[in-house]
C-alpha cells in the first residue's frame, strides 16, 4: 500500500524514542502535541533531545557519516557511562491522515572509534490494515525492500535515503528532511548576508535576509504588524541588496519628522531575535517540526504574551517545540504541555510534570512559573520535594 496519495497531508511527529544518545537515557521517550515546551537546568539536555531530529534529518539528507563526524565521532556522541552502552538508538513515530509510521536505527560503537549500522527498519500502518514492513536491514544485509526495489544495504550508511523516490516511504523521508530546529543569534542576523543563500531559514539564521526576500505577502504583512506590536514605531521591513551581499532594514516613524530607516545593525539584540524568530514561524512551506531554542533570551519579558500568542498561532501550521528557562513563558503553558528534562550523574531522562505539581497548577494554587521560581519543577517519578509531600494526606 502507497503513502503517496497522502503526500500533501501534514505530517506529524508524535514521539521520539531515544537510548544513548549523547546525555539521553536507554528507552527516553518523549511525546509531542502542537506546542511542546522542554524545561530543566541548564546542561539538562534539552538540547540533546532537539539534536536528535537535527541528526536524523542531516543522516537522511547528507550521509550517516557527516552527521556522526560533525559530532566529533561516535564516541562523543554515544552516552558516557562507566559501563559504556553498546548501541544508540534513535526511532520516531510519526502519523498523517489515514496512516501512521514507525522509523527506527540501532548504531553500535566499537572501541577503535567506528560504527556499524546494526539496523534499521521502517513500518507503516493503516487503520484496519494492520502494520506493513517497508524496509528492514540488519547488519548492512537488506531483507525487506519496498516491493521492485533492491537497495544495497551498509554497515555504515542509512539505506532510507536511497528509497525516498518510492511512493511506499516518501513522505517519512521528506517530512523527516524537513525538521527544522533554530538557535537564532542577533549577531547573524545583524551582519550583512551573502546573496545567494536561499530558504529554509538555518539554524542560527545566517540566511535571514534570503528568506525574508521569499515571504509571501500575507506573511510580510503579519511579520511587519508582529514588529508594530513589539517596538511601537517600525512599520515596515526591507531588504537591500549591495556589493554580493544582503542587508535587513527597517523604517522607524516618530511623532515628529520623516519615517527613517535604519540598518539590521543598528537594531537591539531583542528587536533582532524578535524578528529572527517570527520569521522562522511564518516562512512557508512550514516544516512538520520546529525547534526553538530559548524563544525567550533578549526579548523584553513584558513582550512574552505577545511572542506566545506568535508560537500558539504557528502551532496550527506546524508543531512547535520550545526549550525555556522563562517562569515567565511557562505560566502561559498548559501543565499537559510541558516535558521536564533533568540529568542526574550525567544521564539524561525527559517525562511529564509530576502529578503532584499538575494537581496544584489545576487547582491554580501555584503556577508553573512559581515552581520554578521556588525550587524547580519535579518529573512525574522523581524524588519528591516539599510542595509533593504537601500534597500527600497525613497519617
């Protein structure tokens, strides 16, 4: 059965299974709605858990081995522990109107600094039709193909990328190629670009000013309306093209006097990251998945509700994922919606709000923020801390 007449169909990511990779546990699994916050200290491993769709998207788009090496190998990207794990595995469950697919690999690490693809296996599935084998390999031996097909399996490489043109996996590939996780710096975004680069937005917005030349008009309009909201006095933004290079502008009006525009950098950082982020969230076409790092660093707290509103209003078009140290934004956060990471010696583990806490945010004795605020916010399962025991009855 073909997943191709439904290639047009958003595609979304509904967990990520995880073992060993980097900070993470064995068996992390880590369930995404439309807007998913990630919260824990810093060094936690949040962005760990990003890094894992970046690694399966570079994997699939570029090679397994540029993905590993770009992490300085495979020893810095398996889990250090004193008994050192074997194998890291990465598996993704995805779903789409009327189907549903499970992709998995198993790369084991061997003492001398190399890798071997243990195994790798796709498995979709449709209502009433039960789950369908699409690819299985097993030690670079491929045993199931897509029917026609014969792909040459590896010890070293993903064998996924070469079956994308087949009806059967095209849409697991494509949506997994097109998650897209951003840490955008002011600094990038300030600079003159060069002309040439060309969309989606990268990580860390170095090609800012190429996707600004892109948006459609509606986006434009909302962009330039967001930036209204957020300084009170730019109303438009341009580009300006000099010497093989790109240059953001934006007009600024005043009581008194003509509009004048002024450089990307002669912008504050806020302003810029502000920009950065909006853009991320309006470009088109949208990508299943968008990573945000720490939305809310340089931006005026006072600014978070409007910023939320953006991400909320984004999330209808394209899951949103954060990662926040901001009491701030998590008071604007349904408990359901947020994911606690913690690390505890060096093994990272992610799971859901402890019961305890959702119960007082529920009854709006304390908010998410509060917790922070006050000593942390506990993962379902962790030792408990005084606002848990409270909770308890007496005996």
């Amino acid at each position: 059965m073909s997943l191709d007449s439904r290639l047009g169909d958003p595609v979304r990511v509904e967990r990520l299974r995880v073992s060993n990779y980097r900070s993470l546990d064995d068996d992390v699994v880590v369930e995404f709605g439309d807007l998913t916050a990630l919260v824990g200290p810093n060094g936690s491993g949040k962005s760990n858990v990003l890094d894992v769709f970046r690694f399966l998207r570079e994997a699939l788009s570029f090679g397994l081995e540029p993905a590993v090496s770009k992490r300085l190998g495979i020893k810095k990207l398996r889990r250090t522990a004193p008994f050192k794990p074997r194998a890291i595995k990465v598996g993704v469950d995805l779903s789409s109107s009327g189907w549903s697919a499970s992709y998995d690999i198993q790369i084991n690490a061997a003492a001398n600094g190399t890798y071997k693809v243990e195994r790798e296996r796709l498995v979709t599935e449709w209502p009433g039709a039960g789950g369908e084998v699409m690819l299985d390999v097993s030690g670079g031996k491929v045993k199931v193909a897509p029917e026609g097909l014969r792909p040459i399996g590896s010890e070293v490489e993903l064998t996924l990328p070469s079956l994308a043109g087949a009806p059967e996996v095209r849409p697991v590939v494509e949506a997994l190629r097109a998650v897209r996780i951003h840490s955008i710096y002011p600094r990038e975004l300030s600079t003159p670009q060069p002309v040439g680069a060309t969309p989606p937005l990268d990580e860390s917005g170095s090609n800012w000013c190429a996707v600004l030349r892109t948006l459609d008009e509606r986006a434009m309009t909302e962009l330039r309306l967001a930036m209204e909201k957020v300084t009170g006095d730019i109303r438009d933004i341009r580009v300006d093209s000099s010497g093989g290079f790109y240059t953001a502008e934006f007009e600024h009006v005043f009581t008194e006097g003509a509009p004048k525009w002024f450089s990307a950098g002669q912008e504050s950082d806020g302003t810029l990251r502000t920009a950065g982020i909006l853009t991320a969230l309006l470009q088109s076409p949208a990508p299943p998945l968008l990573g945000i790092e720490e939305p809310e660093l340089t931006i005026n707290p006072g600014l978070l509700p409007l910023l939320f509103d953006y991400l909320k209003a984004a999330s209808q078009r394209a899951q949103i994922v954060i990662t926040t140290h901001s009491p701030d934004l998590l008071d604007l956060l349904p408990v359901e919606n947020i994911r606690v990471v913690q690390r505890r010696d060096g093994v990272t583990t992610v799971g859901l709000v402890s019961e305890a806490q959702r119960s007082i945010v529920r009854d709006d004795l304390m908010t998410l923020g509060e917790f922070l605020r006050s000593g942390g916010i506990k993962m379902e399962g962790s030792e408990p801390n005084l606002f848990d025991l409270l909770d308890e009855p007496v005996s």
